[in-house]
C-alpha cells in the first residue's frame, strides 16, 4: 500500500488512533501536531509514525507543511481533518477570541489543510478526505455556539467539496463522532457529563479505535462511490 494520509490533530486522541489505525491497514501516515511537542515525540517514539508541527489555523503553515510531508511521503492521496478544540462557554460569557479559536482551527483548518492538497489530487484523478464533525454541529450544545458552528460548517464544507471532487474520484465524507472518551471529553465537568452519558442510549462514552474504524472504511480505494456523507458514530445518541 504506497497510499499517504496526513492526519491533523494526530498524535493524540481521535486523531492518534486513526493514525496508528492507518498505518496498520499498510498507509504511509503523517501525523499533524499543534502544540504538545512531548506528546509528539512520545507518539513518534512509540508509533514510528512522523509528526509535524503544523499550526492548522494558519493557510501558509499548511502550505508549507503539507508540502514538507509531500516531499518526504510522497503526494498525499488522504486526509483526514480531525484537529479541533474547544472553548466552552455560554454565548453571554464568551468572548471574541473563544469564539475565533475555534471556528478558525476546527472548520477554517479544512479549507488550509484541502486547499493545500486538493490541485494535486485533481491531477492525479484520486483523493480520500475525511473531515470529523460532531454530534454537537449535528444537534446544538449548550455552552457551544462556538463549537457547533464550525462543527457543522464542516459537513456543509463537505458536501460543497463532495460535488467538486467527484468528476476527479475525490470523495470527502464525513464522521459526526458522538461523545469519546478524550481528554477533550473529560475536560467537561464531571456532573455535566454524567448527565450527557445517561442519554446515550449504548450507555457509555466512545473509544477513539471505534472512529478510526470509520475512517478506514470511507478511505479504502473501494469506496469509491461514497462522497458527501456523514457517518454518525455516536452510540445512538443522535440519531440524524
Ligand atoms: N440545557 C439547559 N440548561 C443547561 C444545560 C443544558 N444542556 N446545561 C447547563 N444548563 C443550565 C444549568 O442547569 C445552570 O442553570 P441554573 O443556573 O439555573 O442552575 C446554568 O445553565 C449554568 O450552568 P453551568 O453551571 O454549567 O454554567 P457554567 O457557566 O459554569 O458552565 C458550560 C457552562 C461551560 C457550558 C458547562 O455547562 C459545560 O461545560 N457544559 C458542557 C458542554 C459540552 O458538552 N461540551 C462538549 C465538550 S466535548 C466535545 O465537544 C466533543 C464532541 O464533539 C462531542
């Protein structure tokens, strides 16, 4: 398998399972980091899998780092956004930067990371991207405006970008992923959560492998024909 996939937000979380995931169904995978350079260089000690410090927010650093792994890898055939935050608060108490944060790293990071990429797919009649979305951009959340907005911006993005790709056997799907055992999960206040966990109906948080599962699935050669979706993987919580 001589496919690359470049995944954002890669070395921890969601992000790191479908990298590991990735390279254990046989892709040449290049793992995106923010911030966390420890993190890093224990997942890259770990995995054997590279990462690069890429700030997704930024359309230059894209650019450039997607180029970098390009020249290293050779040209990337998948992606995978997954790198997002939060910066939870009810809109009354949120201020101007919560808000730019997060609709800039988790939906204005599609467009640097697909921009970057998409001429050379278009090139070579091929390309894989997944975006992960969430539940909360499906439903709404309570102390999220933030969050849900560019959560489900990105599965608008994705059926734009669905309709261009498709002459060009370019799919880009979607995972709406329900509430996972992350840290990000875990940073929600323990009563809080407990209260979201009692209305999933599978009667417990996610695991980060049961994404990545589906990333597999939407990025085989063979799926061809699926563009413009969106699997939910939430243990029935939302149900859309
Ligand atoms: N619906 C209606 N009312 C709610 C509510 C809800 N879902 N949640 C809280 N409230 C009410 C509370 O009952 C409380 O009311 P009273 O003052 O009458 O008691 C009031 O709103 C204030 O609640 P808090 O004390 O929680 O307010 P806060 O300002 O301290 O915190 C918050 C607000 C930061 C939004 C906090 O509630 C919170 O963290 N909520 C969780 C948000 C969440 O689910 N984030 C998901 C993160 S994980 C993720 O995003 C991954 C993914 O894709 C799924």
């Amino acid at each position: 398998m001589n496919r690359v996939a470049v995944v954002t937000g890669g070395t921890r979380g969601i992000g790191e399972a479908i990298s590991v995931a990735l390279k254990k169904a046989g892709y040449k995978v290049a793992a995106v980091y923010g911030g966390d350079e420890a993190k890093a260089k224990a997942f890259t000690h770990e995995t054997g899998i590279p990462a690069y410090k890429v700030d997704v927010s930024d359309f230059k650093q894209c650019q450039t780092g997607l180029q970098k792994i390009a020249a290293d890898l050779g040209p990337i055939d998948i992606v995978i956004n997954n790198a997002g935050i939060t910066r939870d608060g009810t809109l009354h108490k949120m201020t101007a930067e919560q808000w730019e944060a997060v609709i800039h790293t988790n939906l204005s990071s599609c467009f640097n990371t697909c921009r970057s990429v998409i001429d050379s797919m278009r090139e070579r009649g091929f390309g894989r991207i997944v975006n992960i979305g969430s539940i909360n951009g499906q439903a709404g959340q309570y102390g999220q405006v933030n969050y849900a907005a560019a959560k489900s911006g990105i599965h608008g993005f994705t059926k734009a970008l669905a309709q261009e790709g498709a002459a060009k056997n370019i799919t880009v799907n979607a995972i709406a992923p329900g509430y996972i055992d992350t840290d990000m999960v875990r940073a929600v206040p323990p009563q809080v959560l407990e209260k979201i966990v009692a209305k999933i109906p599978v009667g417990r948080l996610g695991q980060a492998s049961e994404i990545a599962r589906g990333v597999l699935f939407l990025v085989a050669d063979e799926a061809g024909f699926i563009t413009g979706s969106t699997l939910s993987i939430n243990g029935g919580q939302h149900m859309y």
